[in-house]
C-alpha cells in the first residue's frame, strides 16, 4: 500500500491510499489553518453551517435523502486540533460499488455533494442563511458549554489551557463561547468567502478506486473552488518553560476527582521520548498503569500521552479526592524510574511490540491513516507509519534514560469535588 | 472445518463445533495486517439468578464484571501483561448478556491465541487478589456516576423494568461488589465458563485449522451442563415507573426516552425483529426523517439527538434521546408521531430510501473486526447465521415496520428519563 501525494491547484492537495481491503471508500475535504482563537469559532461554525444545506439540497432533509439512496453514505463536518492548526471541513464515506446491487457508481455523486457544500452554500441576500447560522450557533454554544458533561475531558481540556496558555496549543479547537455568541450571519459570510479562497485545502481518499478515477472527482469537487492565494498553515511553536512548575484546581459537584499532570520534554530526541512515554504510560504494560492501578488500587485508569508537534507529555488518571497526593507522588516516582533506567528488559521489548502493532496496524483503518497523514501535513512532516516506527524501534535504553532525564513537571491540574477537604 | 462463502457480502467463514461444545468461528479477512480473536462467554450482568447441581443461586450485582477483572491473574503474574510483550492489545467487556476477551495484533498471533484460551479458561486468584480489585472496580464505578450518559441510560432502565435485571447495572454498585469473594467468584466461572457455554470468533487472514489446533489442545475436552437462569417474572408492557429526574454538573438537560418491546423471539426471527428495529428508529426519527428535520429545525433537538433498538435476554427496548431543552415536548413527538405513521402508513419512496441506507450501513458494519466478532458471538448464541442477513432484510415489508411502531411506540409502553443540571 503506497501513498500517493499530489498538488491539484493552487494549495490544494491530494493524498491518496489505494486498499481493497475495505467495504467503503473514505474521502475527506479539510481546509487547514493556524489555530487562532477568533478565527477557531468562526470555521467551527462554518463546517456545521454548510452542512444544512447547498443549492442543490437546500435542507437537511433533502441532503440525507440524496445520501439515502447512495446506499446510505455519509457526509459529517468535522473539525480537529492538529498541531497548532485547526482543520476543519468534512469526511465523507460510502459503500464500495464493489458490494452494491449493479455496482452502482456512488463515488462520483459523493464528490459533487462535497464540492456542492463548500462551493454552493444556500444564501439569502447573498448571505449564508440567517436561519442556519443561528440555529447551528446555539448548538456550538452547546457542544462549547458540554464539555463539563465529560469530566475526563475536561481535565484534560483544562490541563492543556493552563499549561500553554498564550500558545495556540491551549487554545478550543471549536472556539470560545463569548466569541462564538457574537457571530452574525454577515460576519460568517465575509469569512466563509475569505476561508474558502486563501485557505489550504488537503483532499484523503482511501479505498479500491484508481488514482486516475479519484483525481475526476476531487477535480469536480473543487471546480468552483474560489483560489486567492495562501494564508498558510503554521508551524509549532516551543512550549515556553515556566521557572517552578503550577498547580490548578477546580471544583465541581462530582463522585471522583481528576488529576492531570502536564510535563514538558526539553530534548529533539522525538524517537526516544515517544518510546520512553510508551513505557512510562501509553499502555495496559505501562508503569502507570502497573503501579499506580495495579499496585496501589488507586485508579482505574491512568495514562500518559505525548504530545509529538508541542514536546509535551500529559498523565490523566481518575481518583478519590484524598488520594491527590499518594496518586501524584507515584507517577513522579515512576518517572523517576524511568530516568534511572530501573526498568525490566520484557518493558522495553512489550513496548516496542506494541509500537510496532500500533504503526502497522495503522494501514488495516481508512480513518486512522487519514488522520495521520493530515496530522503529518498539519505539523510540516512527511513520516510515515513505517519511517516513524522503525526509527521508534531503533532507540537505545541510553537514550530512553536522556528522554526521562529532559522531562520536567510543569502543571499539575486537580477536578475535586466540592467539599473535598482541601488538603486532599 | 467448514467453509462457507458470502459472495455478496465478500466474506468467507469457517465453522466447526468441537466436541466439547465450544463454537468456533474464524472470519477471513485477507489483505490484513491486524488479527483479533474474540472468546465469548454467554454469562453477562443480567445472569445474576441461575441453577446448579439442583439449587437456585443468587449473586451479587456486578460478579460478571468483577469475575472479568480477575480472570487477568494468572499463576505467573498477568495476562494483559503476557499479551502486552508480544505486542498484542488485550481487553475485555461485560455487556448485559455476555463478557468477551480479546486481542488485537499483528505479530505472534498463534502464541497469543494461546495465552488467551488459557487465561480465560483457568482462574487463579485469591481472596486477597479479590479484595485487592475492590479499588480499581471501585474507581470504575466511581467514574461512570459522574458520567451523565451513563446515568441517564440507567436510570431509563430503573424506569422500564420492575423485575427483570436489565434494570441493574452491570458493574453493580460500590456496596454490592462488597459481597464478592473468591468463592463466588470461582462458583460463576466453573458454571459459565465452559467450553459449551462460550464461542472463539477470530478474524483475519490466519489458517482456520491452526486455530481449531490450538482450542483443541488448550480448553479442556468436555463442555458443561446446561445452566437454567431465571431473568425475572415476566414484565407487563407499562414501565415500573413513567419518569425519573436527576441532577448533575451538565450544560442542559439530557433525556432518553425507553419503550418497553414484548420479549424477543430465538433464532432467525431474532435478527429479522432488530432489523425491523432499527429500521423503526431509521423512519421514526433518522437523520434523514421528517420528525428529526422539524425538531432540529424548531430547536427542539441537535446533533446528539439519536436512538437505537435492543435485545437483552429476555427483553427488548427502543430507547432515544439526546441534549433538549424541553425533553417533554420532543417525547410527546416522538411518540405521536410513531402512532401517525402506524395509522396513516409510511410514505413508500421514503421507505424505499431508508431501506438503502438500512442496507449499506450493515455492509459497512462488516469493516469492524469487533462488529463482526460479536455479531457471529451473537449468532451462535442465539441460534442464526449473521452473514445471512442480506436474505432476512429481504423479506421485511413496510407493514412489518409500521406493525412494530403501532404496538410498541406507544404511551402506555413508554418511559423518560431526565438528567437536569444542578442549580
């Protein structure tokens, strides 16, 4: 299975993964833009807001009915962090003409609903629809104002806000409530016409098409796209270190507490500290999960996360409120572990095993490797799963140990609950 | 072993039943790099009440849940740990109806496959490993109260039924997992897990009789009595309960509306009633349905607004629900405009449409390894073929479905579960 990358016009992109392994074919439309807090809500709402509707099916209704009959294939807005960009746009699938009555080709009909979506929006008075624009504003209020339904989250959500605060990482991928609430219908038309012309567009298909056919329907898909020249895609910027490391904490009404402790890594080495964060946390085998579940009883769950394009790691776990402490000091001992090389040589090898599964087992999902790919695009990088895990593969213990040894407690983050004694 | 082709679907299977009873079913997924293996025990939240040698017993909420935290342990330490080093990625869950374990990899499968039988087939724990899990299950349960996803579905549950289990969690409670010990716990797993009690579903490109090689040598060599289980008296069509308030820390309200379904027949009849199910909740309040355009575009609902239809043992339900802000008024639609569509008809070109999206969604279901695997699980245990669904969808009419909203999406059947936020 080969990647193909290709331009199509002007800043628009095409990367293309050929499997025949698949019942559906995967295609998506993202535009890609520096994370910028005014700019996150207004593309945020735009994604959901073309989604209604366009000229040719100017109702919801009638868009499902269209995707109806194509054997029930789907179109959803979707919008992501990558790096320090938002993308945002759609992801689109249907069955493969493969496993339809007659083949019917849906490929084809799929791409023009696309290109007919971020094209041909439904406008009144040459605005988007009052309608749409306001009605998809409450719900983004919404989505904006839920994130305390998930506790876990929200600490982690939180977590990254405090710790990058004035860096493009802490800010919402879908925008701040204040400034979302303020979007007028005009305002969203001005910036739909802008985002769709200057901004990076990267087109994803995977599935049993040829490339030949793909490349028709991304072209029909962007027939119409207005092109007026790039406003680029941003490039990570160092996380800034803090002198002594904060501590944040908020309360709420909750049954279990929420600890997140945010470390920043001070090395290039990005190989060793994703194998040495693998070992310390991102697994069921993980020193976190042994020792801090398995050993103490405290959890149960406790993982760690790297934060590749920012050189940050976070730990998220879930506790009794009294076992603020108790759980916090394990996880810094287990770090120190780490820096210490006090670790078993089966660590190192379930480690590598499970990186190897991890990167391999990439090509067996369509929306898996459209993510990486657009991760790889959204962070200026060209890896591959391959490329990334053979150099994972190759790092040495020594250099594990340097990985620990560069990382660095920067905020710890607690969600307790509201009578929690404060000495928790 | 067997081989049977689907060559609609693009799928081929390979069945056999050893002689122990245990089903076996390997799924050929070529052009995978990844493998999994799925072994299913019929044995989940809701078999809390079951026969042995003659007696009655009854365990406590959550034992099925626990039982699958311990079977982990094993003479040498862990198994996640075992399965970890090779690469592989281990779980398990326990549903209201079965616990499955499973691994996902891409090297080493066979060694995997078994680490796999032996640790689910051979408990080991003690009642100091029990007590020990006491924290960890704890802080699951913990977990889920402040969910409110979670509480809303469970207190539905509290609402629809008064005797049946389905209305109890299947993690139980912190108080109820209290009263676990070693001893029950090794009680459930020589009456459940056994060999004619469970399924290995595989899917991958692997050679089918390694595999049935590998069960034979690994699980033991005869299966187990049959264990009657007793899910409760049965229930009347009206809810225990019509409606049950909660508050939480949530942004707005949060409803899910149940309706109580008769019980569900076995085998082929099975899978065509969640056919019609779902193509019920498809035409009733789908994406692309009238009732979900006029609440969308009223406000009344947004994009979390969304339900399904489902078979528990001895029980069936139809529950939707979502984020609204007067969850009454979109309960009250739903369920006037099930009886309008029972009464009037549905409208045959929108029938004919959902029917081709009913018919795609299952064919794109068949990427999910997981699906796939519970689906054939599912099969075995409740007696039908999964991969003939394309025949079954096909003798469904629109009376069927219009038959199943008249009767069952009614007031009388119905009940509503709120979670409001905290003031």
């Amino acid at each position: 299975m080969t990647k193909t990358r290709m331009p199509l016009a002007e800043d628009v992109y095409l990367t293309y993964v050929p499997a025949v392994k698949f019942k559906t074919d995967f295609l998506s439309a993202q535009f890609i833009t520096p994370l910028r807090r005014e700019a996150a809500g207004l593309n945020a709402l735009l994604s959901a807001v073309l989604e209604r509707g366009c000229v040719r099916y100017p109702d919801m209704q009638q868009l499902s009915a269209a995707l109806d009959l194509l054997y029930g294939a789907n179109v959803e807005h979707v919008v992501r962090k990558r790096g320090e960009n938002q993308l945002w746009g759609f992801v689109a699938t249907c069955v493969d003409d493969a496993y339809l009555p007659d083949h019917a080709a849906v490929l084809e009909p799929l791409g023009d609903i696309l290109g007919e979506l971020i094209c041909h929006p439904v406008l009144e008075d040459g605005r988007l629809k009052a309608d749409y624009v306001l009605s998809e504003r409450t719900n983004l209020l919404d989505a904006i104002r839920s994130v305390v339904n998930d506790k876990r989250a929200l600490a982690s959500k939180r977590l990254l806000e405090e710790m990058c605060r004035g860096e493009p990482y802490g800010l919402s991928h879908i925008g701040e409530e204040a400034d979302v609430a303020a979007i007028t219908p005009q305002q969203l038309t001005d910036h739909y016409r802008s985002a769709i012309a200057s901004s990076r567009l990267e087109l994803y298909y995977c599935g049993r098409a040829e490339l030949e056919r793909v490349v028709g329907v991304c072209r029909r898909i962007i027939r119409d796209l207005p092109r007026s020249g790039g406003a680029g895609i941003a490039l990570p910027s160092p996380h800034s270190t803090r002198g002594e490391p904060q501590v944040i904490r908020d309360q709420m009404d909750v049954a279990q507490g929420k600890l997140g402790v945010g470390f920043t890594v001070d090395s290039s080495d990005k190989d060793a500290v994703f194998v040495m964060n693998t070992m310390f946390g991102g697994t069921s085998n993980s020193k976190l999960f042994l020792n801090v579940r398995e050993k103490l009883s405290l959890c149960y769950y406790a993982s760690s996360a790297y934060h590749r394009s920012k050189n940050l790691i976070t730990v998220s776990s879930g506790i009794e409120f009294e076992n603020y402490q108790k759980a916090l000091d394990e996880i810094l001992a287990q770090l120190e572990a780490m820096r210490r090389g006090d670790w078993e040589e089966w660590e190192l090898t379930g480690a590598r095993s499970c990186i190897a599964n991890g990167h391999q087992s990439m090509a067996d999902s369509a929306s898996r490797m459209e993510d990486f790919y657009m991760g790889q695009v959204a962070t200026g990088r060209d890896d591959t799963p391959e490329s990334l895990m053979d150099a994972a593969l190759a790092v040495t213990p020594e250099r594990i140990m340097a990985a620990a040894r560069a990382t660095s407690l920067d905020t710890t983050y607690f969600l307790t609950g509201k009578e929690a004694q404060q000495d928790a | 072993m067997r081989e049977h082709t689907y060559p609609q679907l693009g799928e081929t299977v390979w069945e056999e039943t050893l002689p122990n009873g245990l089903a076996l079913r390997v799924v050929s997924k070529p052009h995978y790099t990844k493998a999994c293996a799925f072994f299913v025990t019929r044995y989940g939240g809701m078999d809390l009440r079951f026969q042995r040698g003659g007696r009655w017993l009854d365990t406590p909420a959550g034992i099925a849940h626990y039982l699958e935290h311990k079977m982990f342990d094993t003479k040498d330490g862990n198994a996640l740990q075992e399965l970890a080093k090779n690469g592989a990625e281990p779980n398990a869950f326990t549903s209201n109806a079965i616990t499955a374990y499973y691994f996902y990899s891409t090297e080493h499968f066979y060694d995997n496959l078994k680490i796999l039988l032996q640790f689910v087939s051979i408990p080991y724990f003690t009642q100091e490993s029990v007590e020990k899990e006491q924290g960890i299950i704890g802080q699951e349960i913990r977990m889920v109260e402040d969910t409110p996803d979670w509480q809303v579905y469970q207190q539905l549950m509290e609402c629809l039924y008064e005797k049946s289990p389905a209305r109890v969690s299947v993690a139980g409670t912190v108080e109820s997992i209290r009263a676990i010990t070693a001893e029950t716990l090794y009680d459930c797993h020589n009456a459940f897990y056994t060999p004619s009690n469970m399924v290995l579903v595989v899917v991958g490109s692997v050679d089918p009789a390694r595999v049935a090689a590998i069960a034979r040598a690994v699980l033991p060599e005869s299966g187990g009595p049959e264990i009657p289980r007793d899910y409760g008296e049965e229930e009347s069509p009206a809810p225990a309960k019509g409606e049950a308030v909660q508050e939480m820390e949530v942004s707005m309200p949060q409803f899910l509306a149940g309706y109580k379904c008769p019980t569900p027949p076995e085998g082929a009849e099975q899978l065509r009633l969640s056919m019609i199910g779902d193509m019920a909740c498809d035409i009733l309040f789908g994406d692309s349905s009238p009732l979900y355009r006029r609440l969308y575009e009223e406000g009344l609902i947004n994009g979390s607004f969304g339900g399904n239809f489902d078979i528990l043992p001895g029980a069936a339900y139809l529950y939707v629900g979502g984020d609204a802000n007067d969850p009454h008024a979109v309960h009250r639609s739903i369920t006037a405009e099930a009886q309008r569509l029972g009464r009037e008809g549905i409208d045959e070109g929108f029938y004919q449409q959902i029917r081709r999206a009913a018919y795609g969604q299952m064919i794109r279901s068949l990427n999910s390894f997981e699906n796939i695997a519970i689906a054939q699980a599912e099969g075995v245990f409740h007696h039908y073929d999964y991969y003939a669904f394309p025949e079954v969808f096909a003798s469904i009419t629109k009376a069927d479905i219009e038959t199943f909203l008249r009767e069952n999406i009614t007031e009388e059947r119905t009940a509503l579960s709120l979670i409001l936020p905290k003031v």
